[in-house]
C-alpha cells in the first residue's frame, strides 16, 4: 500500500468517526431545537437523543405524569447530597474539563467535545491521586469512601438531572402538602 492510499484511508477514517460523534444540522436554532429535546429525553444518552434528532426523528419530552410533584421533588433531595458530595469530591478535574469547554472550543457543537477530552486527562490524574491521598489520609476507608461516593454520584447524575429538569418552577405548592399531612396524621 502506497503512502498515498494509507493516507486516503485514514482521511476516510477521521471523517466518518467525525460524523459518527459529530452533530449536522443546517442553523443554530435547529441545533438549540435538538439540544433542547435531547435534554428531556425519556431513555438513552443525550448524544444518541441528538443524533436520532439529527436524522429527523421525533422528540421526546420528560414524562411528567408518571410521578407526583412532591415523588419528584423527594428523589430530587435524596440525590441532591450525594452529587453534591461527588462534585466537590472531583472538583479540580470538573472545572478543568469546564475551563477547557469555555477556552478551547472555536464553536458551540465542540464544547463538549473539549469537555470529555480535558476531563478524561484530568480524571486520569485526578483518581489515582485523590485514591492516594485518601488511602494515607484515613486508611483504605477513606480511599473506599472517596470511591464509593465518587461512583455514587456518577450513577446518580442523570437521574438527578432529569428529575431537577421536571421539578416545576415555582416548587412544591402548599394545597399538595396539605392532603399528604392530613393522610399522615389520621
């Protein structure tokens, strides 16, 4: 194979891993449109809603019926201290992969692309020193603890997410309480 078939092939590689993580749309407003569903997506990951968008398919939105206001709004406090503990756990590398979203991006379609690539180098060094600190610190609990909270929070995220997302704007209004705490006292 001659230098110049080697380098058509990888062209031909970088393009079509490009447009397999890459989003084409014809405007920034049709951009936002798509972003803006495959946030409230109902199930799946937010870059395979943008692409089943980007072909045309229809959006999906939250399902807001399927649980009360007051069910949503205690999922939302049970998640909301584990992610909060999570994030300032893994806060370096978190504004790192931010600060590299705001820097390094020319666009807005490549902002997260600069996000995964930042934090994931940052994450890289991130773990293993965080583990290590952790483990001199306060024995292997404080490297399980930093662990498990860390997972934690990860597998929380998205459901914390979402859940934040379908919370009304105004909050919990007091008629809703009123009936639960009547319930509870009789």
């Amino acid at each position: 194979m001659s230098a110049r078939e080697r380098l058509a092939e990888t062209t031909q590689g970088i393009e079509s891993g490009l447009d397999e993580i890459g989003i084409n749309v014809e405007s920034a407003q049709r951009f936002d449109e798509i972003q803006h569903f495959a946030r409230h997506r109902l199930v799946g990951s937010f870059h395979a809603e943008l692409k089943r968008l980007e072909r045309g398919g229809r959006p999906q939105t939250i399902s807001t019926h399927s649980q009360s206001r007051i069910q949503r709004f205690m999922n939302f406090i049970i998640m909301l201290p584990i992610v909060i503990a999570a994030s300032l756990l893994n806060l370096p590398p978190l504004l790192a992969a931010n600060e590299a979203g705001k820097k390094l991006a020319d666009d807005r379609n490549v902002v997260s692309l600069f996000r995964v690539m930042a934090g994931s180098v940052a994450f890289g060094f991130w773990i293993p020193a965080a583990v290590t600190i952790s483990a001199f610190a306060y024995g292997w609990a404080g490297a399980a603890s930093y662990g498990i909270i860390s997972l934690a929070g990860l597998c929380c995220w998205n459901c914390f997410k979402t859940t934040a997302r379908a919370l009304p704007e105004r909050g919990l209004e007091v008629r809703e309480l009123k009936p639960m705490y009547l319930r509870e006292v009789r």
